[in-house]
C-alpha cells in the first residue's frame, strides 16, 4: 500500500493511537510494557503516533471529571520509548481540550509549549486543534498559525470539526490534516468531510474507526455483516473496520489505539486486506 501524505511528510496509512496505552488503575509495569509497545510498533514500521497531553484519557478519568487532565502520560511514555527520534517518525498531538473545558486562545501556546517539553522536541510535526462548543475556530487557529510561523510547529490540523470550520482556518494557514469521528457504522455526518479532504489534498484521520458507538468504553463494536466478512477472508472485524475506513481514499489515515500487541500485528496487517467493492457496500 502507497503512503499517505501529511503536508510533506510521507506516513504509512496504519498509525497509532495513544489514547489506549495504559488503562484506568495502570502500575509500574503497565508503564513499562507501554514503552516496550511502542518501540515494538515503531520496529514494525509505525511512523504516524497520535497523542495528546491528556493521553491515555480513560486513565485520565480517575484524575478529573472531564477526561481531559493533562497528566502528559501518554507523551512521556513516548519520549521514553522513542526519543531521540527517528527522522521520518511524525509525532501528532492536540490542543484544545482542558479539564475546564475548551482553552481560550491565550492558553494555546502553553498548551504547545507543554508539548514541546513532554515530548522533548524542538518543534512538533502536526498540531490538531481540537475544538468544542466554537462557532469559528479563527481566534484559536490564527494563534496555532503564529506558532506555525514562529517554528514551533511545522503543521496545523484540525479536529472534531464541522466543515464550516475547515473552510475557517483555510483562510488563516495551510490544513494538513481533519481528525473526526468516523466507522463504517459511526460518524458517516462526515461522509462528505471526507470526501472534500480528498479533493483538498488534506488527510483525513479518522478516530473511533473500531469502537464507532463504543467510544470511550473501547472494544470492537458488535456487526454482523462485518463478522461474515472478516470469516470469509479468515480476517478479524478490527482488520474489516480499518480497510473499510481505508478504501475511503488514499488520503485516509488509520490511527487504531491499542495496548495489546496483538491487535497491533492485527491493525497493521489491514493494511494489505482487500475487500471487494461488494463487500464494502455490504458493511458500508
Ligand atoms: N481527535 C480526537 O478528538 C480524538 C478522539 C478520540 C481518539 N482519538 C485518537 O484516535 C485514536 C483511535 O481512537 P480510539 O483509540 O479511541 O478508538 P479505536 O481505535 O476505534 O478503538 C480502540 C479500542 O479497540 C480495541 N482494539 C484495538 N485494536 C483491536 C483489535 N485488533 N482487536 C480487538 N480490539 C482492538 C482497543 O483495546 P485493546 O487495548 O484491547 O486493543 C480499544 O479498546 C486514539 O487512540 C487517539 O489517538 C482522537
């Protein structure tokens, strides 16, 4: 499978997502097989990891009532295992959410600069902002785009946004990427988003391509037609979910998150599964 672009980094379609790496209650040890997962994901070619400062949030939901604390577990774990990084390892994080809520544009920088630091960069290679509850996401991106400027950031992304919102921040600075909700059974409001980020070169990241319903409680959401696919190609649900998500266009990138290396090997072997155009209509 052709790489997907992110502005011009070249990444493979199956990242990561750090959002799983460790669950609520997690000990020592969990930390340690957590760095041991993702240089294992890394020696298996992963080179796009999706994080954020309140990563892993389930974990985060003992600390706060949001979800949103930023206990920088998930990027420390990161710097741990893989830093110094490799040249072609894009690292993208989200800015945004706050434990009281959605941060005003004045916080931003401290939320990068947080960044920065938890992950021991110079620079970060992709931003989302990730907003909630805005009508224009302008005054927020505009301040990303300074840091772009700035050369704290080389790319701006966008998140659980609503169109209106990408048509925003074009006007401010260049879009590299649209995170967003989106399943075969989940999130198809964003059938059209996705489309529109193929015809604009923008890559489209779609999150909960497993869980769809499921969410922040996790696990393979339950589909019949799904199951008889997958048995047929002697392949999991997972691996359908992800080439289903995949066939949507060149410019969609997976970010399936895990703790299991298990499912890890599964998530990347989707890579290679093809289904027929039958078959994506039928679970589609
Ligand atoms: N921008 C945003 O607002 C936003 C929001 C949510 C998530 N995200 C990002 O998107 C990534 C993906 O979303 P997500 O992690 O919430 O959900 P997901 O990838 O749809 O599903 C993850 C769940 O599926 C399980 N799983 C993974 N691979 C599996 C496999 N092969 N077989 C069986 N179970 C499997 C995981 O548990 P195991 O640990 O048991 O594998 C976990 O419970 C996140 O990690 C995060 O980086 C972004």
């Amino acid at each position: 499978m052709d790489k997907g672009v992110l502005g011009d980094l070249k990444v493979n379609r199956v990242g990561f997502g750090a959002k799983r790496l460790l669950r609520a209650g997690f000990t020592a040890a969990d930390r340690e097989g957590a760095v041991r997962l993702l240089r294992r994901a890394v020696e298996l070619g992963v080179d796009h990891i999706d994080t954020a400062a309140f990563y892993p949030s389930v974990a985060n939901k003992a600390e706060g009532p949001t979800g949103f604390t930023s206990l920088d577990v998930a990027n420390e774990l990161i710097r741990e295992a893989l830093a110094p990084y490799d040249d072609g390892l894009v690292v993208a994080t989200k800015v945004g959410p706050t434990e009281h809520g959605m941060a005003r544009p004045d916080q931003l920088r401290g939320l990068v600069e947080a960044d920065l630091r938890a992950l021991g960069r110079d620079r970060l290679d992709l931003v989302y902002l990730r907003q909630s509850g805005l009508e224009s996401v302008a005054e927020h991106f505009g301040v990303l785009a300074e840091l772009r400027e700035a050369g704290l950031i080389r790319h701006l992304g966008l998140s659980s946004i609503r169109p209106e919102h990408l048509v925003q921040a074009q006007e401010i600075a260049p879009v590299v990427a649209v995170s967003n909700r989106y399943a075969l059974d989940f999130g198809r409001v964003n059938d059209d988003l996705v489309d529109s980020c193929g015809a604009a070169g923008i890559a489209f990241v779609p999150f909960f391509a497993l869980t769809g319903e499921g969410r922040e409680a996790g696990g393979v959401a339950a589909h019949d037609r799904v199951s008889e696919v997958a048995r047929a190609h002697g392949a999991t649900p997972a691996q359908v979910r992800l080439a289903w998500a995949l066939s949507r266009g060149p410019h969609v990138l997976v970010i399936p998150g895990t703790s299991s290396e298990a499912h890890l090997l599964e998530n990347l072997a989707a890579a290679d599964l093809e289904l027929t155009p039958e078959e994506l209509a039928r679970v589609g």
